[in-house]
C-alpha cells in the first residue's frame, strides 16, 4: 500500500499525477472526501456572491418572457404572485440549494455508475472509496464556476451559453434550454474534458483496469451524464409547453 498523501498533496496532485492522487484517496477513504466538498461549496458561494445582481436580472427576464405566453389578466395575476420569488436573496439561497443539491446527487450517481462499471469489468474497488475519491472529480468544475463568475464581474453580464451551445442558440434561454441539441453541446467544455480525465484516471490507477477497458468506461459514463441532463431538459419542455 503506498504511504499516505496530504490532502494538500492530493490537491496539488489532481494537476500534475491525477492517478496517484486518486489511488491515495481510494487506499485511505477515511475523511478524504471534506477538502473537495467544502471547495465546492466556497467555489458555489463566492460565485453566487459576484453574480447575486446579474442571476436576479435574469430571472426577471425569463419570468418576463413566460409572461408573455399567458393571457393579459392572467399574466397580471401570475406576476404579482411571483414578485416574491423575484427578490435578490430568494433568486441566490433557490440558486445555491438547487446546484449543491444537483452536486451530491450526482456525487452519488457517477459513484454508483462507476462501482458497477468497475464490478462488470472485473475489477475490485469497495463503493466506499469510490464515494470517498468522487468530489475530488468534480474539482474542475469548482475552478469552472469562480473563473465564470469573475468573467461575469468584470465583462458585466453571465455566460449565457456554455461549451459549444452558442452554436445552435437562439437568444431566448426557455428555448435554449428545451433544445436538446443546445443542452449537449452545453457539455462540452475543457473543465468537463478535464473531468472525465479525471474518471480515466480513477479507473486506471484506482480500479486497476486496462487503459481500454477504463477509457470505455468513461465513455459510458460520460454517456449517461449527458444521457440524464437531456433527459431533465425534455422533462422541462413537457411541463413548461411553448
């Protein structure tokens, strides 16, 4: 067994020896997962702090172009109810328990995933230090979100279409978002290349499999990621008809 690694260590390791970092969490689960869990959670708060302005204006528009679907006196109606949920700390505190909430779910999903992935490849690698190594994944993604809301603070307006999405937008994001096709291309970005990179490696070094039986594993699981969110798009499309 390889002698045990700082957290730190591992932390800097996720850049330069991904692999080793992530065998040395699975070898000594015990407590490892809180460091990526509360960088996730600091990433999340700092973002939502540069950007408490701009989410707000935004959920006005969105609320702005239902608005226009609806008959006038319902319209009226529905508005003067909704103003409440308008409101800087509603838009930010509904925000931040809807992505951490989304981020443990899929914690635990991609560690699932990846503990059957592994058992079918004929590989050994108890769920526990799956669970323990799985944050640690999502890593790029806290770096994704302070870079994002720093963009935002100084250009003075959010990233509306993230990875390639901008090439099949249409300017209004009810639309945008019930394009299947607009969600996908959503996915692809360097920090989420970065994140499966870092699935690889788990499967390589952790779980010990061959680099082809890992790199189709990843596939598989990237395939069910992008699976899921398309799937939560066309479910949004349903109950929130045009």
């Amino acid at each position: 067994m390889p002698e045990k690694m700082s957290v730190w260590a591992v932390l800097v390791g996720m850049v330069d020896r991904p692999g080793a970092a992530l065998a040395n969490v699975t070898a000594y689960p015990r407590w490892r997962w809180v460091l990526p869990v509360l960088l996730m959670a600091i990433a999340l708060i700092l973002s939502l702090a540069l950007t408490a302005p701009m989410l707000t204006v935004q959920a006005r528009q969105v609320m702005a172009e239902q608005m226009v679907r609806l008959p006038a006196d319902q319209a009226r109606l529905v508005q003067g109810q909704m103003e409440q949920f308008q409101k800087p700390e509603v838009v930010v505190g509904t925000a931040f328990a809807t992505v951490l909430v989304g981020q443990i779910l899929g914690w635990l999903i991609l560690a699932i995933a990846i503990y059957f992935g592994v058992l079918i490849a004929g590989g050994e690698l108890e769920f526990k230090r799956i669970l323990a190594a799985t944050p640690w994944l999502s890593l790029p993604f806290a770096i994704e979100l302070v870079l994002q809301a720093v963009f935002a603070q100084t250009q003075g307006h959010l990233i509306i279409n993230q990875g390639l999405s901008y090439l099949v937008s249409v300017g209004k994001p009810m639309d945008d978002m019930r394009n299947l096709t607009y969600v996908a291309l959503g996915q692809l970005t360097l920090f989420g290349l970065w994140h499966w990179v870092l699935v690889y490696a788990l499967l390589r070094r952790a779980a010990k499999l061959s680099g082809n039986v890992a790199f189709v594993l990843t596939l598989v699981c990237a395939a069910l990621g992008v699976g899921a969110r398309l799937a939560l798009a066309a479910l949004s499309g349903m109950l929130n008809p045009r």
